[in-house]
C-alpha cells in the first residue's frame, strides 16, 4: 500500500500522460520499464512474487520445514509478498500492457484475485497448528469437549441456549450462582462453540470450493511463471541488465 501510494505521487504527471508523450516528461528515462526505477522496480517486483511463491510451497510441502512456524503466518506472508511484488510490477509497466506481457500480467492479475478470495475459504477449514485439516470426527470431539466444560462448569446446555443472546444465558449463570467475573469467560466459549458449529456446518461445502479454487489458480499462477520466464530471458538476450 505504501508503496504504490508512494511511487503514484511521485510519477503523477508521467503515468497520466499518454504513451506517445511520455518521452517528453523529464522523467521518462527513470520510470519507463526499461528504465533505471522502471526496470529496478520489475526485478523488485519479481524477487518479491518468487520468495512468497516458493517459501510458502516449501514450507507447506517439504516436511523438514514443518517446524519452521505456523502455516498460517507462512500463508500471510506470502499474500503481502505477492502482493507487494504485484503492486510494483504494475509500476513497472507504467500501466501499458501490449503483447505476451499483457497475458503475463492479466495471469498475475487472476492469480492475485483468486489468491485472496482462496485465503477467505482457506481460513475457513480449521486446521492444526502444523496446518493439517481437522476432520468432521475430530472437531466434533472439540466441540463436545467445549459443550462438556461448559455444562460442567457453569451448568448451562448447549442445546438449550439456541439463539439467546447473552443476556438471557446471564441470567441462568446468575441462577446457578455463578461469579460475575466469569461471565466474559463463559460468552468466548459460547462464541468458540457457535463459531465451531457453524464450520462443522460448512466444511463440506468450504472443501470443494478450495478444490475448485485450485483449479483456478493454479493453472494461472503456471502461466505467469512460464510468461515471466520468457520475458525475462527476452530482456537479457537484448542487453537489459540494469545496473549489474
């Protein structure tokens, strides 16, 4: 976000210019692609898509890395790593898209859109800490665990609170003489164990949506690889090194 905020207001005036005048704004020879920014921010862009592609594949598929953190927090960096590479190659381009280039970057495109909307369901199939899916069986055995603790407890049934909001269960924690300070204790869980309920609810549905998403962003995300491959091959067989 900073980032395209950033380089926005710096090259306004060039980016709002048509095609065939932007030669003349001052800096041209800087923000064009193959410029020293335009082409600097191309290779950024790049590094950035590739480390959050392949730390996240490796992580999630190799199993000596199994302990190397959270799958979860893996996922969050590859989405700002693929994003924030996304946002500068759009730079990059200066916002011109013309030959096998505009397939690449409309691929990248879908496969940023669908990465998104991949995490939404993502998240929504619980899962270990190691990232493993849980099965039906096992969150049902959670919840019962959660529905037991609180009949144990605090003497309230699940299946007798439906949809009450809180303030009708305080009044059957205050029947059962159940202290003021654990009030906020007792509508987490209650709020886990709906929460709970409603992905045991909804896994079936949440599983083929992510295979089907997979059959979105997968094939996309391979066509971008093999586009990037060739445009940059391309680039270096006619000289463009930047700086090295």
């Amino acid at each position: 976000m900073i980032a395209g905020i950033s380089f926005t207001y710096i090259g306004r005036t060039y980016y709002q210019l048509p095609e065939e005048l932007r030669f003349e704004h001052p800096m041209y020879n800087l923000l064009k692609p193959s410029g020293f920014v335009g082409h600097g921010l191309g290779i950024a862009g790049t590094a950035f898509i590739l480390i959050g592609l392949f730390s996240y594949m490796v992580r999630k598929r190799m199993r000596i890395f199994y302990e190397w953190g959270k799958l979860k927090y893996w996922l969050e960096f590859h989405i700002f790593m693929c994003t924030l590479g996304t946002v500068l190659i759009l730079f990059h381009t200066s916002f011109k898209f013309g030959g096998i280039v505009s397939v690449g970057f409309w691929s990248l495109a879908i496969v940023w859109i669908s990465g998104v909307a991949g995490r939404f369901i993502y998240i929504r199939i619980p899962r270990t800490i190691e990232g493993r899916e849980l099965s039906v069986n096992e969150l049902q055995k959670l919840k019962n665990e959660m529905d037991n603790d609180l009949q144990k407890r605090y003497g309230i049934t699940i299946s007798n609170i439906g949809k009450n909001n809180f303030s009708n269960i305080k009044l059957k924690l205050i029947e059962n003489k159940i202290p003021a300070g654990d009030f906020s204790k007792v509508r987490k869980l209650i709020r886990r164990e709906r929460i709970l309920q409603k992905r045991i609810n909804q896994l079936d549905k949440m599983r083929k949506l992510f295979n089907y998403w997979h059959v979105l962003h997968l094939p996309f995300a391979l066509i971008m690889l093999i586009i990037l491959v060739i445009h940059v091959s391309v680039v270096l067989f006619f000289g463009y090194k930047w700086v090295f």
